[in-house]
C-alpha cells in the first residue's frame, strides 16, 4: 500500500479527502489513525479529525481525540489546538468544560493573550464580575513574570473591559494602573566590543510597583 512505502502528509490527506468524498468514514479514522502514528505533534490534523467525528454527531468520541491530543509531548501549534478545543466546547454550549480547559491551558502558559481571551469568554456568557476577577488573576500572575510588555497588554485591555462593562469606580481602579511610557537611552557595543554609540528606546514605568 502506498501509505505503508511513503508516509507523507499530502498523501495521507489526499487519500482521507478521498475516503470522505465516498463517504467511507470508518476508512477515514484508520487513515487518521495511521496519520497521526506517523505526525503525532500535527495540531491540523488532530483538529480536522475532531471535527470530523463532531461533524458525524459524535461529540465524545470528538472530545476524546482532542483529549489524546493536548496530551502529547511535543506539538507543532499548541495555541491553535487549545483554541479548537475550547470552541468545541463552546460549540456545545458547555460552558463549565470550556472554563475548565482555560484553567487547564493556564496550567502550562500564562502568556496574557491566554487570560484576555479567558475574560473575553466570560464577558459573552455576561459573567463580567468573573471576567474582571481574571484580570486581576493575571495582574498578579504577570507582575510574578516581570513581562511589562505582556502587563501593558493586559492593562490596556482591561481598561476597554471597564469602558464597556464597568462603572466609575472600575474605571477609575484601572486607570490608576495604567503604566507610564517614558523614552530611556543606552550604550551599544557590537559583538567585538567597540562602541556603537547610543539606542534610544521605551520603557514602562507601573505606579503599583
């Protein structure tokens, strides 16, 4: 069999695609199977299969492979299978699985785009108090970190949050953290040490710390 002499991936997609034209799905799985034997860490092709079982109306056996799957060791688009996953759930109105997915991905990453998206979710759920009690979650996480630049995106996204959801005190409480940009110069040498001169560049200066 083709597969067995040459495992590549457009090959193993082409004879899928195939399969799911005939409406062989049975064939599809033991293709997906055999795929992913082969490209374990393909966050694509662990999506496409969910999807194709959720698409069949399986939802569990749809959650059971993005279950084996956020289980791998290594992954080559973690961000965007964690994404699928909770749309998933999302997708199935069951809003408690997708908080505790937010929670497990926090687990491994505390990268801000993670928590703004976290609050983003609650918000459309109209859970604004539990979205605001994230933010102030990932304000401490981050300062822990000493990310400023993460901090400044959290800070100013909080800040819409509180335009849009909050009152006066919320937005006066976010408006006192919010960082001052100041311009800073330093010394640059290249890498035999000679003096290149002078880099001006930008630094945040937070009033908490």
């Amino acid at each position: 069999m083709a597969l067995g002499i040459c495992s590549k991936p457009k090959l193993y997609k082409g004879y899928i695609e195939l399969e799911l034209q005939l409406r062989e799905f049975d064939r599809c799985r033991k293709l997906y199977d055999k795929f992913l034997e082969f490209s374990p860490a393909n966050c694509t092709t662990w999506i496409k299969y969910a999807e194709l079982e959720n698409l069949l109306g399986d939802d569990e056996r749809a959650r059971a492979i993005f279950e084996l799957a956020v289980g791998q060791p290594v992954l080559d688009m973690p961000e965007l299978l964690w994404k699928a996953f909770i749309d998933f759930e999302c997708g199935l109105e069951e809003w408690d699985r997708a908080r505790l997915l937010y929670e497990r991905l926090l687990e491994r990453t505390q990268h801000v785009k993670v928590w703004i998206s976290f609050t983003q979710f609650e918000a459309a759920q109209d859970c604004t108090d539990q979205g605001r009690s994230i933010y102030e979650r990932a304000d401490r996480a981050l300062r822990q970190l000493e990310t400023k630049e993460q901090r400044v995106m959290l800070y100013e996204s909080w800040k819409e949050y509180e335009e849009k959801y909050g009152n006066d005190e919320t937005k006066q409480s976010i408006a006192k953290k919010m960082p001052k940009r100041i311009k800073k110069r330093k010394k640059v040498t290249t890498e035999d040490g000679t003096d290149a001169g002078w880099e001006e560049y930008y630094d945040y200066i937070f009033p908490d710390d």
